[in-house]
C-alpha cells in the first residue's frame, strides 16, 4: 500500500489553502451524493454518446473518491496497488508518502460534475413536463364526460324535482302538509304524470317515506322526501289559583293543586316534580320523550286584605218599632273579627227621619274596613190614608186629564214612570207636586228579569230619564208586576229573591200595592167598574197603597169620583216621599 500525504508548508499557506479548497471540497461530495442517486435512477434517458461521456465521468469520480479522504484543508490519498515484478514471479507491496497539491485537479474535477448535474437537471424536467401533459389530457378528457353526462341528465332523462326539503319534521298529530312536486321533460310539464306512493301517520312516531315516480318514453325518475313524526310540544302545567298568590303572615301556603297533560302522554300530573321553596313553588314535568316543561308559583307572605263587615246598609223603621244591631266581621287571616267592631252613631225611632251608623274594624295587620248604615225612620201613617200610585205612563189624553182632575181636586199622587210618553207630563207631574217614581225602561218581562244586570240596566235607563227631566235622582221603585210576580221565573228563577233584596242595599225603596183598581186585567173595564173595585177596597184600619194606571181611560174617567168619595168618607190623600213606609208583597220567586 502507498500513502500520499499531502501537507501545506507554512501557516499562510494552510490558511489560504483551506478557504480556497474548503468550499469546493465540501461540494464534491454533495455531488458525489447526487451521482450516487443517478446510478440508481432509471428515468434518465439521453444520447448513447451522451450516456458513455457521462458513465465515464462517474467512473471516474467514483475511482477517486474511494481514494479520497479529505480533512483540514489537505488530501490524503491512499492508494493501494498490486504490482508484478517484471524480472521476476515475486508480487510485493510497496507503500510511498509523499506530499501532494491537489487543488487544480479539483478544479478539474467540478467543472466536469457542474455539467453532469445540468444535463441531470435538463432530463429531469422534461420528464415532469410530459408527466403533467398527461395529467391534464385526463383532466380534460374526465370533464368532458361529466358535462356530457350532466346534459344528458338534465335534458334528455325526464326530471322529478320536490319542492320544499327532502327531509321534514313534524309534530305529533300535525297534520302533515304537501310541499308539492314538479316534473317535465325538454320544457314539457308531466307533473299529472308523477305518481306518489307512501303516506304520513302523524299519530304515530315514526320515519315515512313518501315516493315520486314517473315514467316517460322508457326513462324512469324518482325521488324520496323523509318525513319524521316527532314528539316536538312540551307537557302543559296548570295552577289552580293564581301564579303570584300571598299567604297570611301566620299561616303556612296551602297547596291549592295543580294538573299537567301532555298531547303524547296524556295526564302527567303524577310526574310532576315539585321544589318548595319560602318564596315560591316550582313545578317541573318531563314527557317520555324528553320534552320538559315548569312553572313558578310565586308566594308572597302578606296580608293586603282588609277585613269584611256584614250588615244590612238600608233599614226601614216605623215610627216606635225597636232597633237591633245585627252584624258581622270576618278577616281572611284572623278569622271572625266580630268582636273587634265598633260602632259610631245614634238614630231616634220615636222620631221618622233618616239616621246613619258607622261600622269599622281593623284585622292584625291593620287593615280596615268601614261601612255606612243608614236607618229609614218612617211615619207611621195614620189609618185610613189613601195613596194613588199610576204605573206605565205617561200618555197624552189621560196622564194629562188625570193631572188637571188631580189639581182641581187637590190630591197629591205617586207616577211610577217609563221610557215612553213625552217628557213634558213628566216635568208637569214634577213641578205640581207629584212624586215621581220608577217603573221601568222597557217594560219587557225577558229584558228585565233575565239577570240582575238586566234588572238594573233597565232601572238605569229610566232613572237617567227622570233626573235628565227634573234634575232628582229618585230613588222610589215598582218592580214591573210587582215584588211577588212569578212571571220572572220564565227568564231566571229566584231572581225576585235576590232583587228585593239588592235594591235595598243600593238605596232604593220599593212599592207594591195592598189595593188593585183591576184596570190591568184582561178584558173589558169601564170606569163604573174601576170605581166599584177601588171604593170596595178601602180600609180604615190600614194604609191603602192603591194599583192604577194612567195609561187606561176608564181609570182616567173614575178618577174624579173615587177621589170625592174618599173625602166623604174621612179618607185621606198621600203621595209617597222618603219617610212612607214600604208596602211589600210576599216574595214568589
């Protein structure tokens, strides 16, 4: 073996031979790498000159770098050879060192691999080129058969299209809605032609298939819309009572109930769960398909409600007859409260007048209620005292007669009035003295008794009437048939029991009759009879509440003597005003 050393003589020249060759010396085996990779490779195809020039520069190279090692800036060169002895059988090795310089054989040596890996770079790239031509003759060649099928598709396959989306949810029990479809062929409409298989049962939870087909010179074309019947509501809850309620400070909340329902499950309240809470109730449900629902009931622990006090706001008294208080309070909280009311006022029944009492009490948490009785002190009137009352008018050509005869005659009457007539009589009825009174609106058995709210519309309407006229807001009534008709009991029963009642405790004092004149009765009156019935009728020994009417002329033409027969008779004539003591009728209805 014969080793080559190769050494640099002085530091200045190790020190430039080392930036000279460094840079090139570490290239040659990049190079190197490069023409390893090009032994292998299969793809570079070139001139057969091309190819021996190239193979021989490889083969080169690679016999120098086998004996090459190159380190600090220098060469060394191990070379080991086999030589033969010219002049004789015997091989020996012989083994030289001796210090080389090398840099211009490298030199050399780059220039030709610079040229390699150009030509190496040259057949790379047009490679790549044919491989990409190829790539887009495919890419081409794919969308041509796509556009040719999309046309196809679209303009020679007959086309079913769906409105709306092909996949629907609805509710349960929903009814299920078509969104409609289209079909044509070539801009032709086959709609009629499409034929739908499949169906919604909305009662029932499930996924359905609904299907369009259609068929048409041999091509067939179908679609599919997905329709899910889903449990989509939530469960209902129900308070009984109200969602803000307030309980007594000194009292606990008392569950007042409560319902849930669910349109899949029906009745859920068993489910209910419910969270208590001192300032509220929370109620919370699930359904079995997990829809969930609840529902706050807010509780407030205070007392805004002010006790009640029970008693009669109207009493009517004669003249002597005995007084009793008679009421009663009651607070929601406190329960009855009777004993905590007091009482302010006085009232005198020895005296006919009108008195007032005042009632009022507090519960624990002070709240007060207050309320006003009045007592009715009436005149005890004098036995044998004659009223004339007139119902249903007034009318022209006899409530105005009957005025004239009332006035030549002095007697003082009672009009119990209605809406009809003209208002003047009215006013005159007024201004001579009369008490005026109220009938009726309507005099309608069905508009008036059909409720309590009837019943006093009408009464308003006719009161409205009079105080437009005289500028008095009476207060005198007649019930239409009087306090014991059994007419009403047609239209409401027992509304009689609680109208009596009512008008009283608005005020308001009702006349009936303890004495008929029969000139409302059916069939046929004179005035002979009218006279006839009204004198038989008188009493001494009571109060004579006479029934007529001024609507009726055989009344009108009795009027006279009736009148001139009670004066001869020691009667007296009355109308009635605020102190008259009430006449009633037993109650029928």
């Amino acid at each position: 073996m014969v080793i080559f050393v190769a050494k640099k003589n002085g530091k200045k020249k190790k020190k430039n031979n080392k930036k000279k060759n460094g840079t090139k010396l570490k290239n040659i085996n990049q190079v190197g790498k490069k023409v390893n990779y090009k032994q292998s490779s299969k793809r570079i195809k070139a001139s057969s000159t091309t190819e021996n020039k190239e193979n021989n520069l490889e083969e080169d190279f690679l016999k120098l770098q086998e004996k090459i090692d190159l380190k600090n800036g220098t060469l060394k060169m191990d070379l080991t050879t086999s030589s033969s002895d010219t002049h004789g059988s015997k091989s020996e090795k012989k083994e030289n060192t001796e210090d080389v310089n090398i840099s211009d054989d490298v030199d050399d040596l780059f220039d030709v691999l610079d040229t390699t890996v150009k030509l190496d770079d040259l057949f790379l790239e047009d490679d790549e080129k044919k491989h990409r031509n190829k790539k887009l003759v495919v890419g081409v060649i794919l969308s041509i058969i796509i556009l040719l099928a999309s046309f196809i598709f679209l303009f020679i396959v007959p086309q079913v299209r769906l409105k709306g989306k092909r996949v629907m949810v609805i509710n349960y029990k929903e009814k299920y809605v078509e969104p409609g479809y289209r079909a044509y062929f070539l801009n032709k409409k086959l709609t009629n032609k499409v034929v739908v298989t499949g169906g919604v049962n909305s009662s029932k939870l499930g996924t359905y298939k609904i299907k369009y087909s259609m068929g048409y010179k041999g091509f067939n074309n179908r679609r599919v819309r997905i329709v899910k019947v889903k449990d989509l509501s939530k469960p209902v809850i129900k308070l009984n009572g109200h969602e803000n309620t307030s309980v007594c400070p000194n009292k606990e909340y008392k569950e007042e109930g409560y319902r849930a329902y669910d349109n899949y499950d029906g009745d859920i309240t068993k489910k209910v769960e419910v969270i208590k809470n001192e300032k509220f109730y929370l109620y919370k449900v699930s359904d079995s398909n997990g829809n969930k629902t609840s529902i706050k009931r807010n509780i407030t622990y205070e007392d805004k409600v002010k006790p009640v006090i029970s008693v009669n706001k109207n009493i009517y008294l004669l003249e002597g007859e005995e007084f009793k208080k008679d009421y009663k309070a009651y607070d929601n909280c406190d329960g009855d409260i009777t004993k905590n009311v007091k009482v302010v006022g006085s009232i005198d029944t020895s005296k006919a007048g009108e008195y007032s009492l005042k009632y009022s009490v507090k519960d624990s948490s002070l709240n007060q209620d207050d309320v006003l009785q009045k007592i009715h002190v009436m005149k005890n009137d004098a036995p044998g005292t004659i009223y004339l009352t007139f119902d249903d008018g007034p009318r022209e050509g006899t409530t105005d007669v009957i005025l004239d005869i009332l006035k030549e005659e002095n007697v003082k009457a009672t009009f119990f009035v209605t809406n009809g007539g003209p208002d003047y009589l009215i006013k005159r009825e007024y201004d001579e003295g009369h008490a005026i009174g109220l009938h009726t609106a309507s005099h309608d058995y069905k508009t008036v008794y059909q409720s309590v709210d009837g019943y006093f519309n009408d009464l308003l309407s006719v009161q409205n009437r009079v105080k437009n006229i005289t500028g008095v807001n009476t207060m005198i009534i007649r019930f239409p048939g009087g306090s014991s008709n059994t007419v009403s009991r047609r239209y409401q029963n027992g509304i009689m029991s609680i109208l009596t009642t009512e008008v009283l405790n608005r005020g308001y004092r009702y006349y009936d009759w303890n004495l008929s004149s029969g000139d409302a009765e059916g069939g046929r009156h004179d005035a002979d009879e009218i006279y006839n019935n009204v004198v038989n009728g008188l009493s001494k020994d009571r109060v004579n509440m006479v029934l007529m009417h001024d609507i009726k002329p055989y009344t009108r033409d009795a009027l006279r003597n009736i009148i001139q027969y009670g004066k001869n008779n020691g009667y007296t004539f009355a109308s009635i005003t605020d102190n008259t003591q009430m006449i009633k009728q037993k109650v029928n209805n």
